[in-house]
C-alpha cells in the first residue's frame, strides 16, 4: 500500500514536488489545448476571429472552473478516505459525485446554449464579432457534459495519488486536438465553428477514457481492501477455532460488507456539496474575473478585444504552476489529515513555498524578455499593432506578480483540504471584487491597463487573509470522515 500513498508516507517535500509535477505538465498541456483555438484561428482565419473565440474565452473558462473546482471540493472527500484506507466509502463518494456533475453539467450545458447571446451583448461584445462568438459558444456547450466529467474524472484520480494518468491523458487529447482544428480550420475552411468542433470531439474522446480507466483503477481497491480485510480477520482469529457456523458467520458479513458501496449516497452528496461550493468559488475567481471585466475591455474595440485575448492566454499557462501546487497541497493535505499526520502538512507547505518561488523566477525571466515571440504566436506585430501592443503589455506587467497566486493558491491548498472553507472563501471573493471593481470604475477613466493593476492586488489581499487564518491552526482539528 506505502507505494501508492507516497504522500503519506514519502519525505513531505520530495512528495509534494513529484505529485505537482505531473498535475503542472498536465495542466499545461490543458492550456495549450484550450489555446489551439486561438492561435490556429488567430493565424489562419484573422483578427476579428481572433477576437470572438477571445470573447468566448471568458464565458467558458467559468465553466471550465467550475468543473475544476467542483471536482477539487469533492476530491478532498475521496482522498481523505484514501487515507484512512476506507475504500468502499471512497469509491461511494467517487461514484456519487460523478452522478450528480454529470446531471449538473446538462442543465448547464442547456442554460449556456440557450442563453449565451443575451450574456455576449449584456458583455458589450463588439458587433462585428457578434455572431461568430455565438456560433462558437453554442458549440462549445453542446459538448460541456464531456468537459465536466473529465475534469471531475481527472480530481478523482489526484486524490488517489495518480497525477499521472491525466497528464498522459491530457497529452493525448491535446495532441487530437490539434490535430482536429488544423484539419477543421485550414482544410476544411470551418472557421471558429471547425475550432469549437474540434474542441468538443476531443473532450468527448478523453473523458471516455479517462472513465473506463477510473472504473479498472476503482476495482484493483476492491480487491486490496478485500485481501487487508481477510489479513485483519485472520490475525484476530489466529488462536481461535472457526466451527461452521462462524465460518458462514464470517462469509455472510463479508457479503453484507461487500454490498455497502452504494452508487449514490445523499449524505456524502451534501458533505461534498458543502466542499464544492468554496472550491468551486476559489477555482472560478480568476475566470469569473475576466468575465466580469470583459465588458469593460470590450469597450475599446476589438483590436483590443483580440489583444486582451492573447494576455488572459498567456496568464492562463504562467498560472498553471501556481494553480496546480495549490490543487497538490489540497490532496497532500486530505490525505495527511486522513490518516492522523497533521504535522507533515506544515511540512509540506513550506515545500511548496520553495516550489512557488522557483517558477516565480522562471516567470519573469520569461515575461520580461521573451514577451515580443510569445505574443506573436497569436497576433503578429506587423498585421495588428494595437491588439499585440496591448497583449504585450499585459503579459508583461502581471509577469511579475505570480508568485502572490502561487503563495495564496498554496495556503487555500490547505484550507481546502482540511475542510476548513469559510473564510478562504470570503478571501476569495474579496478578491474577485477588487478585481472588478477597479476595472469597471477606473480603465473607463484612465484606460485599459487599470484591468490588469487590479490583478495582483487581489490576489495580494486574498492571500493576506488566507494565511492569517492559516497561522490560527484551526484547519488541523478538522477532519471530514470522523
């Protein structure tokens, strides 16, 4: 069993470095497939395609969110029985949740198909994108319920301690991805339709096997759990004589035992119900952000539009790292707490401080130099000048700031994990109110930068208030499963 509790058992900081690291290759092969849309449509369709697939961007990666942090929140329930090595109620709970975000995801997936063009002109999208990022949206929602059981599908498998199947996994569907939209878009001249199309057929493909997987992983615990409860019994009865009728004694509560993994459970429904909802808030600030302010960016015009989309690109790979030490922290944290080491997670959390600051650097180095390349990848400098000077500024004044995500995604880890929401939450959310508060009231004023200053102060203040409440220790008496 140690082998696949390294989390539990393994030295804290080389524990955590080795778990994130698949979750952050994963991740950032996640991005490039979210980012395929945008540069083979930037590149080969033109600016004003560029600029609805951007203003699409905003409205789905809340969604996308809300999958990631919904299956983050529910997580900390499977890893917390992982554990204590309870596994038949892990696998209730895995099965459960799996139910209730794919019935959740069909009424979203109605609600965002049906209503996204009074969202886009309440956005103030430009009219000459207009319809092409309804197009693009209604296709993206005919395939949410796949994108949603993936990301929950791809939580369940970090809470096992199995980074590494969804980054396989994620390799592979970037790979048809991009395969897929080259094919649609440059041979099949479909425009944003062909790049919309391509991401849903990817996403469909992924989550069925990312379900086939989790389903063989679930039944290799049945039988370890099986063969620890026959060593336990065993050692019990070690001096005792079973006569017959303990013998079937025996057999028939391991019957009844066997028959307590239940599909659904409604108490474990609400128990992760009460975890989704902060997570999914946590999860979805800087997506909920960038909606929120794409009215005030929409306002300047499309050359604009275009180059903010090439900015919130490019911030969504640089926060990867962050994102996903935080994502590892929660899961090293359900574990630990799981099995009786609250100690270990204090560790564990100044680990990832060190890893937080070594992307940091990383980051500016390359925001800082490396800008006038990596912002052509999505308009070229010559062709648009006003959407590549305002992607390029973007990217290089939020370049120096990640390291405060990192800090605050680190210490909501463990709030996370621990079960222990309440008042990341409320950080959280004062921080998606700075965020839209300075960008609606101020770039109208003193102009479309004032949308990005307002980033890292949020994300200043959110991680004052979380490591506050950190440094109380109240997260190390919570503890979910009793």
């Amino acid at each position: 069993m140690k082998k696949n509790q390294d989390l539990i058992y393994g030295k804290p900081g080389r524990s955590m470095f080795f778990f994130a690291l698949p979750m952050i290759i994963g991740n950032l092969f996640q991005q490039f497939y979210n980012m395929a849309d945008s540069i083979i449509v930037g590149r080969f369709v033109g600016e004003d395609a560029l600029a609805a697939v951007g203003a699409s961007y905003s409205f789905t990666t809340v969604f996308i969110m809300v999958a990631i942090g919904g299956g983050m929140g529910v997580s900390v329930l499977v890893s917390q029985y992982f554990g204590a090595e309870k596994y038949r109620e892990m696998k209730t709970a895995v099965y459960t949740f799996l139910i209730a975000f794919t019935l959740f995801s069909l009424l979203l997936a109605v609600f965002g198909f049906f209503l996204n063009p009074l969202i886009l002109h309440a956005l103030k999208t430009p009219k000459n994108i207009f319809s092409d990022a309804v197009l693009y949206l209604q296709i993206y929602f005919s395939g949410l319920p796949f994108m949603f059981m993936y990301n929950v599908l791809s939580a369940n498998f970090n809470a096992l301690g199995k980074s590494k199947i969804p980054l396989f996994l994620l390799i592979f569907s970037s790979i048809l991805n991009i395969v897929l939209d080259l094919l649609a878009v440059c041979g099949l001249k479909l425009g944003v339709a062909g790049a919309a199309g391509a991401t849903v057929l990817a996403q469909g493909v992924s989550s069925l096997l990312s379900f086939g997987i989790l389903m063989y992983l679930l039944r290799g615990y049945s039988v370890q759990e099986n063969k620890a409860e026959e060593s336990r019994q065993d050692e019990n009865n070690s001096e005792m004589y079973l006569d017959e009728t303990e013998r079937d004694q025996k057999k028939f509560w391991k019957d009844e035992n066997e028959r307590r993994v239940r599909v659904f459970d409604r108490t474990m429904f609400f128990s992760g119900i009460r975890l989704a909802i902060p997570s999914i808030v946590q999860q979805s600030i800087v997506s909920i952000g960038m909606l929120l302010t794409q009215s005030a960016v929409n306002r300047f015009g499309s050359s604009a539009v275009a180059g903010y989309s090439a900015g919130m690109r490019l911030e969504s790979i640089c926060i990867v790292p962050m994102i996903a030490t935080g994502n590892a922290m929660s899961t090293f944290t359900a574990q630990n707490l799981g099995a009786g080491k609250p100690e270990r997670i204090q560790e564990g959390y100044r680990a990832a401080f060190r890893i937080i600051l070594g992307f940091m650097m990383v980051l500016i180095l390359t925001s800082q130099f490396f800008y006038r390349p990596i912002v052509s990848l999505f308009v070229k400098e010559a062709e648009s000048p006003a959407a590549f000077s305002t992607g390029a500024a973007y990217f290089r004044f939020i370049g120096w700031f990640f390291e405060f995500l990192g800090f605050k995604a680190v210490t909501d880890g463990v709030l996370r994990g621990s079960g222990d929401v309440k008042v990341y939450m409320a950080a959280n959310l004062l921080n998606l109110g700075i965020r839209v508060t300075v960008a609606q009231l101020l770039s109208p004023v003193f102009g479309i930068q004032f949308v990005w200053y307002a980033v890292p102060l949020g994300w200043s203040v959110n991680f004052l208030i979380s490591w506050l409440w950190y440094r109380t220790g109240n997260w190390k008496r919570k503890n979910l499963i009793g």
